[in-house]
C-alpha cells in the first residue's frame, strides 16, 4: 500500500469519507472503493470517454482525475442520473426507444457528457449535438440512435419544464 | 492499480511549490489539469517522486486585460479560454485554436499553462503563443523571470523552465487593429492530435502582406516560427509568385518529423497546404474587415 489520504465526498447525493490511496484514480476508486460499477473504464488514457462523470456539475474523465483530488467535491455519476428505482431519466428513456446503446460499454459516458450539455444547450442542433458527443466513442450504434436520443431528449426535457 | 507509487502534496501556497521544486527538482511533477499527466502515470510511462497539485492555487487562475496584454493565470482552465469574452475580442487567433483542442471534457480540466509547460509538439496553444510573440512568466525560489515565446520553446517537451521553476502566467499581446489571425489544423477526427498545423497571424493592407508570423506545430519538434517564409511574405502582393516562394522557403524553415501520423515528406506537403490555405484566408478576412 503506498501513500494514503482521508477524502470527504457526495456522490449522488450521498455522503462518503473514505481512505484512498493517492495513486488511485477516480474511476477505479468510484468502482471499487465505492461499488458504483456503473462508470465504465476503457482506454484510461482520456481518448474513450467512457469513464466521464460530472464533477461539481462539470464532465470530466474519472481516469484522469485521482481520487484524492475529489475531496470535498460533489459527483454524479450514471447510477444518480434516474429519480428514482423505477423510473428513467427523459435522457434515459431517449436513449431506450431511440436504440441509444446496445451494449451499453460507452453509455454511462454518453449520459453523463449529454446531461452536462443539455443543461448549457437546451435546444441544440445535430450539429451541436455531435460535438457534444465528440470526446465519447462507441463502437456499436454508429452514433445515428445516440444523436436521436440527445434530440429526442432536448424536446422531452422542454416539454417537462412547460408543463 | 495503474500508476506507480508517489507522493501527492495539495500545495496551500506558491512558496510551498518553491520549497518542493527546489527540493525534488526533476523527480518532482506539477500536477495542474492533469490531462497529458495522468496518462503518462496510468500507463507508467513516467514515474515521479512526488506529484505537486496546484489546483487550488487561486494567484494562478483567471484571465484579465491589462495594458496591451491579456495576462492568462497558468491554471485558466482551457473551457474557461474557450468562453472568455476577453479573449474572444484581444486573442482571436486563441479563440480560434480552442475548438481543435481535444473534447469539452478534456478542455474542463486541461489548463492552458499545463498545455504551454509541456510543450507537446502537437499541441495548439504553445503554437498560438510564439505566433503572438507573448511571454511566460516562470517563478521558483530564486525568482521570477521572464521569457519571450521565442526562446521558451527549445525541443521536444524541452522548454527554458529550469526544474526548480513552475509557470505562473502567460502574458499575450493583445491583436493590434488591422491584423488578421487564422489557426488550421489537419487530424485523423476532429480533437484529436494534429498531424499538421499553422498559427498564422498576419498584418494586410490592401493586397499586400504587410508583415506575417507563421508558426507551424505537430510537424515539428517544438512550434516553429518560419523565418523564411515569412521574409518571403513580407511586404508582398498575395498572388502565385508569393505563394511559390512562400511554399518554396518552407523547405529550409521546417524538419518534419516521422511519427505514426505520416512521414515527413508527407508532413512538409501538408503544411505547405495548410499555408496557401491559411493566407487565402488571411487576405479574405483582411479584405472582409
């Protein structure tokens, strides 16, 4: 065991104190330490984007940020996303009925980088949208269903917040 | 566990960063944005003594217009670039450089002095900084000093930084009126490495090229400034003689470098490219304005 820290955390919502050692990125720490296997690690060099969360409100790569450096820090990771246990986020329900993943290796990297964006962009072009998605790779969909979703989701988020 | 064993001090001040530097020197690596960082640690391509995080250093964040200078704090994240009005209207050859810079999440945490320090050849902003002729502000225990871009930049991630100094701020002339920038970047996608690039910035009046500063990144070992081609340019009309020899001087002015992207032959034609684009689009704005 090498050199360690005591850091305090929210993630999704919840309040964590933890030792960490100080080597260890905040990916493997959110899987391991934590149990919240729901951030993916792929490439851990910040090429795949799979691994983003949203830290303080802003998407950055959890293998390229020590866990250490999250201390008193607040993060959302894709298990925060939903409500609740039954239901999805508009987001999520998007990417369901717009064939968004099949299997589902790049999208809590997807959820994480779109919820960001939607917030900054509620009305975004494809365009925009394929930007947005730019730092995120998936090797199934051919990004045509994940496009849709992010669209599909502008709409349903504006709809909600008329109602 | 990925990366190999170090120390991890979060520094409260910047004397605390002088006292670590002086003491570690080399073994010692500042931790800002960590984006070319901790790929290097994940990977064990590099093994530090002690990573110095200086993310929490206030003195060295933000972006301010001074007396003909934008000073740009070393940790000024390159989201924060991207989004500065202050930039978007003093360094427009900054804001146009930005989007070529990696993906939003990356540019989140990714800092503009970490980009500059590191002097990766690819890299856009150390490019845009020697195009503008601007000056990195480097501190450490035996002061400060500062050094012109030109004489920064002196290899493959080699710069003037001495091991026992950090870079606190980057100081950039802002755009004189009637000058005109233009940034082109070649890669395989959008955001990724450059295979080839040119920060051009230019003064033109009427049909002539006043004067012009090409910088080229990615081809080379370090940005470039290309003497050669610039004298060609100087004073010039833009027309098909100019570009020949403009294209024709770049020959002496660059060394391209074979990597994984291309060979250097291949390298030297894609920069000439990118200059006849670049100039068209020069004179274009020029005329524009």
């Amino acid at each position: 065991m090498g050199e360690t820290r005591k850091i305090a955390l929210t993630v999704n919502g919840k309040r964590y104190a933890e030792e960490v050692e100080v080597r260890m990125h905040l990916g493997d720490f959110l899987r391991q330490q934590l149990g919240l296997t729901g951030t993916h690690l792929g490439c851990e060099h910040g090429v795949c984007g799979a691994c983003t969360v949203l830290v303080d409100g802003v998407s950055a790569r959890s293998c390229l940020m020590l866990a250490v450096q999250a201390d008193g820090r607040e993060l959302l990771t894709v298990e925060g996303i939903a409500p609740n246990e039954e239901e999805l986020h508009p987001l999520q329900e998007a990417f369901r009925d717009n064939h968004g993943l099949q299997c589902g290796f790049c999208t809590p990297g997807m959820l994480t980088t779109l919820i960001e964006f939607l917030g900054d962009n509620p009305d975004p072009t494809e365009r925009e949208v394929r930007e947005a998605i730019s730092g995120n790779l998936c090797r199934c969909t051919g990004y045509q269903g994940i496009v849709a979703a992010a669209l599909d989701a502008a709409q349903r988020l504006k709809a909600l917040k008329q109602a | 566990m990925k990366a190999p064993r170090f120390s991890y001090v979060r520094a409260e001040s910047l004397e605390q960063v002088f006292e670590l530097l002086k003491q570690y020197g080399e073994d010692a690596r500042i931790l800002a944005g960590g984006q070319s960082l901790i790929p290097t640690l994940n990977m064990r391509l590099s093994q530090p003594a002690i990573l110095i995080d200086i993310n929490r250093l206030d003195m060295l964040k933000g972006i301010s217009a001074g007396d003909g200078a934008v000073r740009i704090g070393a940790l000024a994240r390159h989201a924060e670039v991207a989004e500065s009005p202050v930039i978007a209207a003093r360094l427009p050859l900054i804001a146009a450089a930005m989007p070529h810079v990696a993906h939003v999440a990356v540019r989140n945490r990714g800092t503009f002095g970490g980009s500059v320090a590191l002097a990766d050849p690819a890299a856009e902003m150390p490019a845009c900084v020697l195009a503008l002729g601007g000056t990195l502000v480097v501190a450490g225990a035996r002061g400060r000093r500062e050094i012109a871009a030109e004489d920064f930049f002196r290899g493959l991630y080699e710069t003037a930084r001495e091991p026992d100094e950090i870079l606190v701020e980057v100081r950039v002339p802002t755009e004189a009126p009637g000058t005109v920038s233009v940034f082109l970047e070649l890669a395989q996608r959008h955001g990724d490495f450059a295979i080839a690039g040119l920060a051009c910035h230019a003064r033109i009046e009427g049909d002539t090229v006043a004067d012009a500063r090409l910088v080229y990144f990615a081809s080379e070992d370090r940005p470039r400034l290309a003497k050669g081609a610039m004298a060609a340019l100087a004073g010039k009309a833009w027309n098909d003689g100019t570009r020949a020899a403009v294209i024709g001087a770049l020959t002496d002015d660059l060394d391209p470098m074979t990597n994984l992207d291309g060979g250097a032959a291949m390298k030297l034609h894609l920069q000439r490219v990118l200059t006849g684009r670049a100039l068209d689009a020069a004179v274009a704005q020029a005329r524009a304005a």
